[in-house]
C-alpha cells in the first residue's frame, strides 16, 4: 500500500505574519529599535493548498476532533503449493494475534479458518481457539460456505485481523469445525474470500472491502504476481509464490501500463466479458452479452469454459482428443505440441505460456490441457479464468473503479518462476493502519451466491481433488 506522506510544514506557519526583532549593537540602551518584517517566501497553489489541509486538520485535533484514518501500504509474500494448484498468504487474528495460512480467492468473499474444535477434514496445523482471545466475540450464528472442491461449516465469531500490516477491529469470518476433504492441505489453515461483499455467505463485509472503503489504504487497488512451478520437475510441496499487496501495486513485478477494464455487472465476482480468444493464431468466435462473461479467480486452478467453446479450442490443435473416465471434460494433445493460446477482455490480448497449457502429462505421448468444459446453466459466470492464466499477468483488483487490470510482467516477476528459494514463513508484525469493520446484513441479496458459486458437474471436484487442483 503506498503510504501517504502527512508534511511538516511548521516552516510555512511560521513565516506568515512574522516580525524580527533585530537590534543594533551600535545603538545605546533606551533607543527605539527598528522592527522589519521579513518577505515571505513565494508559494503555489499546491502549497496553500497543503496548508490549509494541516491548518484544519490541527485545530480538528486541537479541539477534540477524531485523528483521520491513516492510509498505509503492505505486501503479503505467497507460497505455491503443490506446483500452482493453489496459493496462500498469511494472516494474524485475535489478541495476542495468532497467525494463520489461508488461500486468497478472488472468487469467493468469506474468511474462514479451522476451530480448535474442528473435527473433520482439518490440517491441525493452526486452530483458532476462541478463549485464547480476549478480543473475541460470539456472534451465536451458524456458518456455511460451498466450494466447487467441497465445503466448509462452523459458526460465526468476531476478532481483530491482521493482515499485511492492517487491522481490522470486530471482523466477521466462520470459525470451521467441518471441513469436506481435500479442501485443506497442511498446512493451510483457511481461506479468505477476496471478492465482493454481494456474494459472501456470511452476508458480511470482506476483510479487504472494509479496508478499502474505510480509506485505509494510499490506493484502492489489490496487486497479485504468481509464480510458476507447474514445469519443474524438482518443485517441492511448498514453493515461493509470488507476492499480493494491498493498497499499492509492485511497479518493480511489471512493464508497461495497467489495462484496467471495468466490471460488466454489479460487482459480486470480479467478473469482465472474455472478447477475443486466439489458439494457434486463429480466433476462435465467442458468444456475446451474459455468455461472455468471466469470473477472474485466482482461488481456481485452471480455466473452465462452456463446452461448445472449449471444443473449439481443441479443435485448432491436430491430434486432440476429449477425455474420459475422470478425465471427462478435459482433453488430451500431443505433449510435442507448442499451444499458443491468448485471451483477451476488451484491451490487449494476454498470451498463456505453453507450460501453463499443459497441466500434465499421462502417457508417453499425451498431455492433458489446462482449459476443460464446465457448463454453469447461468448459476455463475460461463468462464472462470483461474491461476492457468493468472500467472501469466500483472493483476490488479481495483475497489474504485470496480475494475480488473493486467499488466505484462517484467523480467523481475519472471524471473521468480521456478526459483530456488524457501517458501515464506508466517509472521505478525505490527499494524500501521486499524479500521473497524461493520456488520453487514445476514442474508444475502446477490444474484450470484457463493453456494451456487460453483455448483458444477460432479466430474470437476472429483478430477480437480484427485490433481490437487483449486477451485473455489
């Protein structure tokens, strides 16, 4: 988060209407001395406007007045875990502040994480343990969040979260005691949603979305950079991941401008209209309107799209084949094949790397791509465009205007993809800007809602799990 700079500016006040008393040592004792003012210096209108600001700021302090919201900046180093199926940050709750790993998905809006009285499916790695927290609230409410990889229920609680040096005072998020397995991979410890309020099963406002609306941050923008391990035969469990900043973005992990285009609905997903796609060159045609539209999802492994158009993909590369089994909805292609494929959302058109198009190899000769059908039936947006993609731009999830925006990475981020590094550890440091969160409706009016968020085909959770694949 670029942080805002709050000048001194004691030099201009004290120059205004200033007199020097100056004697003259040549004079005796009891004679006048001369007064002069002293010219003050020239200024612009940026100057008087910066001290009228601290003018007022002073006398809203002086006479009892709230200090302003302090706008902050902070980054959140990822970790890749199991070669891109998914990436987690970390964060701290309660007092004293324990601290957590947990997926970042663009694609879903509640933070949860396990209890210590989880008794399915959790990692056991981090619990949250309530009477260990003397900030802790009990909200009395129940708690329960479907995932395409499965589910998560609990109740619902309160607590002080910190994250990336922010703190949020009284924020809302389920405390799990179920988890379905396979959601949860040691040693992450929870998720938390990073999409819109409108869309959150709690009915409570996302960590981030309070931030952002409570001017806590030097720019309304969220930034992510994914590093790449799928082609490294070496990678271990865990790897570098990249890097997510709240409030700033990283102009050192990119080149070139940010294509901002705006949401095409009222923002729930981070949802833009998918407008040109290329495969081997050749454009292949796409539907128009609401059959267009695609949910950016960095809590989704790989790309789904409508079946009609997926098949066109594939069609464009020789030797194709649909799969079967648990490979239905996937297809295979020669692995000797170099897939060139670029999509694009209304501005410049993002290639994908060929090793992000090839998810995995199952025979000698064949390779499964990383675009598979999923059909929705208008339950959520045609297309979820996840990590396959994600890695391979600057991304940029902006509160005001409600916006996604690419950038070509630069050979710094690039240079992050399979590096030989330990992955970064979880840490609590200090809070440089603390808002208080507002407890948002409890039922939900969105027209997407997270359960049916991913209500898809069965074959997508059993192949994804099986893979280790993401999709939230």
């Amino acid at each position: 988060m670029l942080s805002s700079s709050l000048p001194v500016l004691a030099s201009l006040l004290c120059s205004l209407q200033i007199a020097l008393a100056t004697p003259d040592p040549s004079q005796t004792g009891g004679q006048t001395i001369t007064l002069g003012r002293r010219q003050p210096p020239l200024r612009n209108v940026e100057d008087w406007g910066v001290w009228a600001k601290n003018e007022r700021e002073a006398l809203k302090l002086k006479y009892g007045g709230s200090p302003p919201s302090k706008r902050s900046q902070g980054t959140n180093l990822l970790t890749n875990q199991n070669a891109d199926s998914s990436y987690f940050g970390s964060l701290a709750i309660g007092t004293p502040p324990t601290a957590f790993y947990v997926i970042l998905d663009t694609g879903s809006s509640d933070l949860w994480v396990t209890d210590v009285n989880c008794d399915i499916g959790c990692s056991r790695d981090t619990s949250y343990n309530s009477a260990s927290s003397s900030t802790f609230q009990n909200l009395s409410q129940s708690f329960s969040v479907t995932y395409g990889s499965g589910q998560a229920v609990g109740d619902l609680v309160s607590d002080v979260v910190q994250m990336a040096g922010f703190s949020v005072k009284n924020q809302v998020f389920g405390a799990v005691t179920q988890v379905s397995n396979g959601l949860l991979s040691s040693p992450v410890s929870g998720l938390l949603g990073l999409g819109w309020q409108s869309i959150a099963s709690s009915g409570q406002p996302p960590l981030w979305q309070t931030l952002a609306s409570k001017g806590a941050w030097s720019q309304p923008v969220m930034g992510f950079q994914l590093a790449r391990f799928l082609n490294d035969s070496t990678a271990r469990q865990l790897e570098p991941g990249g890097s997510f900043t709240m409030g700033f973005l990283n102009s050192s992990l990119y080149t070139g401008n940010i294509d901002y285009q705006n949401l095409v609905t009222t923002p729930s997903f981070w949802i833009l209209s998918l407008t040109t796609l290329t495969v081997q060159g050749s454009s292949v045609s796409l539907p128009s309107g609401s059959a267009s539209y695609a949910a950016i999802d960095t809590g989704t492994t790989l790309v789904g799209g409508p079946s009609s158009v997926i098949q066109k993909i594939y069609a464009q590369i020789p030797g194709s084949q649909p799969g079967s089994g648990n490979w239905q909805g996937y297809w295979t292609y020669p692995c000797n094949t170099k897939v060139n494929v670029a999509l694009s959302f209304g501005g410049p058109s993002w290639p994908v790397s060929t090793a992000d198009f090839q998810l995995t190899q199952i025979s000698s000769s064949q390779c499964v791509g990383a675009f598979f059908e999923i059909n929705t039936n208008g339950s959520t947006p045609d297309w979820i465009i996840g990590d396959t993609f994600l890695k391979n731009v600057y991304s940029v999830f902006r509160y005001s205007p409600a916006s996604v925006g690419f950038a070509a990475l630069s050979a710094t981020a690039l240079g992050m993809n399979g590096v030989n590094a330990q992955p970064p550890s979880a840490t609590i440091g200090s809070a440089t800007a603390s808002v208080t969160a507002t407890t948002g409706n409890a039922t939900n009016g969105a027209v997407w809602t997270s359960s049916s968020a991913f209500n898809v085909k069965p074959f997508v959770v059993a192949c994804g799990v099986a893979m280790g694949a993401m999709m939230l």
